[in-house]
C-alpha cells in the first residue's frame, strides 16, 4: 500500500497543464446567433458543415470573443498539451509516523520528465503530455509521461527513465470560492499515479538514507508516485486573452495551479494507476480518502482530498507560494464503528500544513484500537457545515478498482484482459459478490455530442460477473463487436455491486473507425485528399503543432517526411514523442498519411 505503508518524500508546488481546447465541445458559436459544428470527434475530421468554410474562417470563429467569457473556442486555442511543475521541491521525508521537514533532500526540485527517442536513444525533448481520450468529457484525462528526475540535472539524486500514463482519478470539489473567470472546473481536483518498475532506475544517490529505503526496501518492485492537481486555472484573463488574439499574437494560455503529492516503494501486487487502501469518500464534496493499518501500530490515511480549501487563491498567477490551510470545518474526529479514535485539531499541524506532508496522516493506534481498525469501517467527520458542504466520510464497504482506466481498442486487436479488483473493507469478500457492468457514452451530459448508442455500443462483455467468496479480483474480456465498422466512437463500461451503493467504478474505452475514405484502392494519393481527411482537423484543432511543421502547407509536410513516418510508426506508441501527441489520429488515417508520403499505391487498413 506503497506511500501508507513505506518511506515518504512528500513534495508540493506548482503545476502548467498546456492543453489546446477548441475539441472540447460539441458546437462553436459563430455569426448571428448561429452554431456551427465544427469537428467529428469520432473520426478526427472537420465535420462536413464546417468543410464549407475555409480555415482562415474557422479559425476566426474559434479565436472570437463570446463577450461573456474567453472565446468561442474556450479558453487555449494554442497549447501544445505539455505538462511541467513550478518550482515542485521535496517538502518532507522519512518513514510512517517520524516525517519530518528536514533531510537531505528537503528543498530538492522533483520533475516529471519526457521520453527518451526510442530509435536514437536521445534525451527527452519534451516533457509529459496531457492527452483526453474523450475531448468532450471530464473524466478521461490522462498523462503521458517518460520519466522522473529529482534534484538538478547536473547533480540529480534519482533518476527514472521509462514510458507510462497515468490517468484522472477522483475528480471531486477541492474549492468552496472558486475563481469567477475561470471554467468551472478550477474548484475541481484530480488525482493521478503512476508507477516506474525498479530496472527504469538509471541512478540514485547511495549515500541518501531516504533514497535507499525507499529504492532497497525488502520486496520493493518500483517506485510510485501519487500527486493531486487543484486551484487550476487559465493563467490569463478573458480580457487578456481577448486582448492577445485580437493583436494577432495567439499565446498560447495553460491551466496553472497547485500540485501535492508523495513518491515510496512500489510493491508486487499493488495497484499501478491508482491509490491503494481501505477508501472514504466525503458524501458532499465527492473527495476519497485512502487508509491502511500498518504493522507498525499505525493507522495511515490518505486525506488530501478529503477536506475542501476555502478559497482560491488571491493572486491568479502566484502558484508557488504556500498553500494555505484548508477550510476549518472543526475539529476532524477519526472513527472505527462507533468508536472515536482521535481528533484532529484545525490548527494543527496535519491540517494546517497538509501540503508539507502530502496530506497523509499517521495515527498511533493501541492494540485495542487496532483491532477495531481491523474489522469496523473507518469515518471522518467534522461539526461544521461551510458552503453546504460538511466533512462526513465513511469507509466504502466495496471498492472496486483496475489497472486500465483509459484503452484504445486498436491498440488490442483482439481484445483486452481486465482484472477488476473488489475488496470488502480492504479485504477480500465475505461472501459470493455479484458485479453488474453496463455500458454508457463516455460523457452522459445531455448535450454531450455522441449519446446515440451507435457511437458507443459496440463492446461485447458479460454483462454480470462473481466474486468467490474470498477473493479479491475477477477477470473478464472486452472485445470489439463484429460487423460494428466503420463506425467508431467513446464507450465507458461502469462496474457496480449489486445490492450496494459503493464501490462505483468505470473504464473508457476508444475506438476509432477503419475505413478506405472512399478511395480506390492501388490508387496514388493526393495532397488534398491527405489535408481533408487527416491533416485539416489537427491544423485546425491543435495549430501548436503547426509551428513546427505547418500542417496546412503541402511543400513543408513533404520535406518534414521522414519526421513524420518516424514519429507516427508504432515504435513511438506509448512516449512522450509520439505524433500527433493528443493521439487522435486512426490506423486509417496514418495509413493514408504514409502512402502519400511514400507514394506508394492506396491500400485500405480494413
């Protein structure tokens, strides 16, 4: 249970989250009222009433103001879909119950890092890449990340090179005053993990007590990093970035906000992508808490989300500066069953300077409490009401949870094996548990662009599965529906135990149409057919990338050629480097790309 259980370094800072947005929703405003549909999603493309207008008139229509809040496109147009911390330093370190802020890598820089070229084996260019699955939802984020480095890249104290993603957990209120020129989404936190396997370790400073209890702890498989994103938000103005498109300058404007979060040792066994432990949710806020009775007579909890922050802070641009304690609801008491196991004062220290020590807190429990701990659910509460919100956070009898959280059915010809973990207050079922799985859109708001089932029902699953009991995980196979081409869509699949309210979890999925694009085969390729089908919609979408190799000109495509056939073959699947990077481009498509540019005859991926 990794960073409840294990040496700690807690960090905190800032955070820049780049991502373009135009994709985001399903129409854009445009002249007299009217609204445009500007891309198919589904298949990557302009849609066709959009295809009337050129792409100077389009992105007119997605750099407008609204007159109300950014522009018609929202609020970055620009954004390269990079990630990179502000000023993220190690804040704390030791072992369950003796953190302390002071150590030898207090005040040390922590980075996540790009991907190494997989071909020349070159150093990271780029840093992580934040990428949606389903551009039009909220709850399928995801990171690409290709390492981690602390301290200074001359001198660093560990260094991890290898290619993972970790996506959005427990989207949930974290702010009660939110910023007004902001989405709605700056009161939101998201919480992500990822986990390195111990050969991706490069180097690490053997002379630190700390890195080498973490690295060389007994039956230690990996390292694991838990951190959690809130307090996000453009870092310009509506008035500055109206300001900026109107003078031609098109800066690109990132989410800016704060990060918390702990790296420790991963263990055989443990979750990847997601936190581990016995799971509390705060039933007005949606915040999850993690907790784990450790051998050491010690109750950790995971309460970084648990308890909302007042207020966002003052100044919009200032995301290194502390973070300010969290609302004060009263005193926090932590239950077993009926009995209080301690109270936690507002002012102290665990709540006060939560950010310090990675928002996990460490009870010394007596053997008596431990044995209450060990068979009756957890809860925290609090007295006060702020907002319309409390702290009231009882233990899930049921969590269910997985590996997979966002999956890329082509990437699977033959479907994907998911073992789907349930435990009964941190332990395996009591009894014979039935799991009921029904599919949905990947975005159920209802304007959402593709809530027919035609763009989402096309998964072949058992629709029931059982837990034995004692056990703590089924397996089960998701395939693709025969006869369901050409077309393609979001899909999520929602887990639930059947007669219970807990335990609620979902997994996207991604499938992208195969198709000939209505061209003969054995014919050549045209430039305008490649512009039309695959290139316009990034152009148009993602203009960042045309920066570098303008996607609209046909001479500058051409020469970048060679780039772009390494770039987008599969070896780069999975980096940092893989183009497009917002991977939104279909087997298909690059097999269309690649005939144009190596002119060889037309031949349909079907």
């Amino acid at each position: 249970m990794s960073i409840l259980n294990g040496p700690r370094l807690n960090f905190w800072g800032g955070i820049r989250t780049n991502v373009s947005v135009p994709n985001n929703a399903a129409t854009l405003p445009i002249d007299n009222g009217q609204t445009l549909a500007l891309f198919d999603l589904t298949t990557s493309t302009v849609s066709p009433p959009a295809q009337a207008y050129s792409d100077d008139q389009l992105n007119q229509f997605i750099n407008a103001p609204t007159g109300v809040k950014y522009t018609a496109g929202g609020w970055n147009h620009y954004g390269q879909h990079s990630v990179d911390m502000q000023n993220v330093l190690i804040s704390s370190q030791g072992q369950p119950g003796d953190i302390s802020t002071h150590g030898d890598l207090i005040g040390q820089p922590l980075y996540l890092m790009g991907s190494v070229d997989p071909v020349t084996q070159n150093p990271p260019v780029t840093g992580p890449m934040m990428v949606d699955l389903d551009p039009t939802g909220t709850i399928s984020t995801q990171i690409f990340v290709g390492g981690l480095q602390i301290g200074s890249s001359d001198s660093p104290q560990l260094l991890i090179r290898g290619n993972t993603v970790c996506s959005s957990f427990d989207v949930a209120l974290r702010i009660l005053e939110g910023e007004p020129d902001a989405p709605g989404s700056n009161r939101i936190s998201g919480t992500f993990q990822l986990t390195f396997p111990l050969k991706d370790i490069v180097s690490y400073n053997q002379d630190s007590a700390i890195l080498k209890s973490i690295i060389e702890a007994p039956g230690a498989s990996g390292i694991v990093v838990r951190f959690v994103m809130f307090e996000m938000c453009p870092s310009m103005t509506t008035a500055e970035l109206d300001a900026d498109y109107a003078a031609k300058l098109f800066t690109a404007n990132p989410s800016i906000g704060r990060m918390v979060g702990t790296l420790a040792p991963a263990f055989p066994g443990e979750p990847l992508i997601f936190p581990a432990g016995r799971q509390l949710i705060n039933q007005t806020s949606g915040g999850t808490g993690y907790a784990t009775l450790t051998s050491d007579e010690l109750l950790s909890i995971d309460m970084l989300n648990i308890i909302p922050k007042q207020a966002f802070r003052s100044v919009r641009t200032d995301i290194t500066s502390p973070i300010g304690p969290n609302a004060d609801y009263g005193p926090v008491s932590i239950t077993a069953g009926s009995t209080r196991l301690t109270t936690l004062s507002p002012f102290g220290k665990d709540l006060q300077y939560y950010y310090l020590y990675g928002g996990i807190v460490d009870l010394p429990l007596s053997a008596e409490q431990q044995q209450l701990v060990a068979s009756q659910p957890l809860g925290i509460k609090a007295p006060l009401t702020l907002a319309k919100t409390t702290v009231n956070a009882p233990e899930q009898a049921y969590r269910l949870s997985a590996d997979q959280r966002n999956i890329y059915l082509d990437d699977h010809p033959d479907g994907v094996q998911i073992t789907l973990n349930v435990t009964q207050l941190g332990g395996p079922v009591t009894q014979d548990t039935v799991i009921k799985i029904t599919p949905g859109p990947s975005n159920d708001d209802e304007h959402a662009p593709y809530l027919d089932p035609e763009y989402w029902d096309f998964l072949v699953f058992e629709p029931q599965l059982t837990v034995s009991k004692g056990s703590a995980s089924v397996s089960f196979k998701v395939t693709l529906k025969p006869g369901s081409e050409p077309q393609a869509g979001f899909a999520t699949l929602n887990f639930s135990v059947v007669g219970s309210d807990d335990g609620a979890y979902f997994i996207n999925f991604r499938k992208f149409a195969q198709t000939s694009f209505g061209i003969a085969p054995g014919t050549s390729v045209t430039w305008d057919q490649v512009y039309e089908h695959v290139l316009r919609f990034h152009y148009l979408a993602f203009p960042a990338m045309s920066r570098y190799i303008p996607l609209n000109q046909q001479d500058a495509v051409w020469n970048a050629r060679q780039m772009i056939l390494a770039r987008t073959s599969e070896v780069y699947n999975g980096t940092t480097l893989y183009m497009p990077v917002v991977h939104s481009m279909s087997p298909s498509q690059r097999a269309l790309l690649k005939a144009w540019l190596t002119s060889e005859p037309w031949q349909p991926q079907l």
